[in-house]
C-alpha cells in the first residue's frame, strides 16, 4: 500500500521510520510520502491559513496550498481521508476494510480549527475521527490510521496473528495473559492456564472475557449477548 500524508509539520513522522514501520517499508510492503503542504503555497509569506468567513476565534487552511498538493500526488486508484474530529469515528472493521480495498491512501493532516470545506467538497472521498477529542493537528489520527491499517497488510508483523484471535474481532475485550515466571512478587499464574487442558482454557478465557467487558464495555456486552442470545455464558 502506498500512503501520502500531507502536513505542514513533516518532521512529525520521523518516526515512522523506527520500529515495525522502518521493515515494512524496507520490505516495500508499505511505501510512504511526506508532503509538506508549504511548499505548494503560492503566498509571498508561504502563508497556509487564514481568518475565518463570517468571524469566530482561530485560523482556517486556505484551499490554494491544500488543493494544489493533493492534486500533485492524486492518481485514479488514491483515496482521499480527512482526518477531523467531525469525521465517522474509526473503528477495527474500518480498518480492516481500508487494509483489504485500498492501494493509495491519501491522508490529509488539518491544523489550527480545521481546512476550507471547499477541499472536502471538490477532493476527499471520506473524513475519519479517531474519537471524540481534539488535538492540535490531524498528525497523530493520521499515525494512529496507519498503524491500525498496516497490522492488516500481509507480511508486515514477524507472527502471524490470526486475527480472529485478536480483542475486538470477537467483539470481547481480551483476557487476562501471563508469561514466565509462574509467581511474581507472590502472585500466581492462574492454574487453569498450566494445566493443559485446553478445553478448560479456552472456556476460562471466554468467562474471563465475558467478565471483564460487562463491566468496562456494557455497549460491546450487549451487541455480544444479542449475537449469541448468551449460549457461550454457560457453556463448559
Ligand atoms: C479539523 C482529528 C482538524 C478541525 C484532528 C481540528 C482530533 C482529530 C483539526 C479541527 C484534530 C480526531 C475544529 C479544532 C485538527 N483533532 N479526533 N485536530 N477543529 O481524529
């Protein structure tokens, strides 16, 4: 996948250069762009914001700068998020679905109180919130969607996670995990998961599952019971 993030603060994505991103893209699994808005701006001052029509506190991005970037890295098969907190919140089958259907990913990155709605009318395709808070730049939803997308591009993470395994695509939040050593500052791993019945692990991981989304995430507890009118809750 080929990914194009416009910013005028580039520095920001130097890290996407470390850690599991750096292989990926060595690996030409995943290739990614930084364009810096600034230098599309035909502005004496290189100037990329402005006062807002109609008054109210804060600047805008102009649409020049903004529209001439994109359309220098715009081809037929790109598709172009805005990342706002206005937009559809992003949620894991979001991710899954942009993973699996694009091959360009145009991603661009808003400042001050947001872009001009002309260049979300004329050049994006879908605008993307990470949830319900605002941040100072559309820089950090914008890692945050590539991170999210690239666990799904083939060959990006060394294991091979089986997905269905994975919190969320059950629909429950995980289970409690340990690792060596058995007792650690006096407390045991649960018995159960050194007994090697495996039967009895999956069902104590499905309890403890079950348990700790009822009581953090009654939304996702519901969807879960509707789903299977609760016939896991007393299977053994
Ligand atoms: C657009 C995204 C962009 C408008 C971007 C701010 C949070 C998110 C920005 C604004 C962002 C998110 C109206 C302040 C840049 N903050 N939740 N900041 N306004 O995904």
């Amino acid at each position: 996948m080929k990914i194009t993030i416009l910013t005028l603060f580039p520095e920001m994505f130097e890290s996407l250069n470390a850690s599991i991103l750096k292989r990926a893209q060595e690996k030409n699994l995943i290739e990614i762009n930084i364009v810096n808005i600034r230098d599309y701006s035909l502005d004496n001052n290189k100037r990329c914001d402005d006062y807002s029509y109609g008054g109210g506190a804060g600047m805008i991005m102009t649409p020049q700068p903004l529209f001439d970037a994109i359309s220098s890295v715009k081809t037929d098969k790109s598709y172009t998020i805005y990342l706002s907190p206005r937009g559809k919140v992003l949620t894991q089958e979001k991710v899954v679905e942009l993973a699996k259907t694009q091959k360009e990913l145009i991603l661009i990155c808003g400042h001050y109180e947001g872009i001009d709605e002309r260049i979300i009318d004329l050049c994006v395709d879908e605008e993307i919130s990470i949830g319900d808070y605002v941040l100072t730049g559309g820089e950090i939803p914008a890692m945050v969607l590539i991170d999210s997308i690239s666990r799904y591009i083939p060959n990006v993470l060394g294991n091979n996670i089986t997905t269905e395994e994975e919190s969320f695509s059950n629909g429950l939040l995980e289970y409690p995990q340990y690792t060596r050593p058995q007792v650690f500052r006096g407390l045991k791993v649960p018995e159960v998961l050194t007994s090697g019945n495996h039967k009895e692990i999956n069902n104590w991981r499905l309890e403890k599952a079950l348990e700790i989304t009822k009581l953090r995430r009654p939304d996702l507890y519901k969807d879960y019971c509707k789903k299977r009118q609760n016939r896991y809750l007393f299977l053994r």
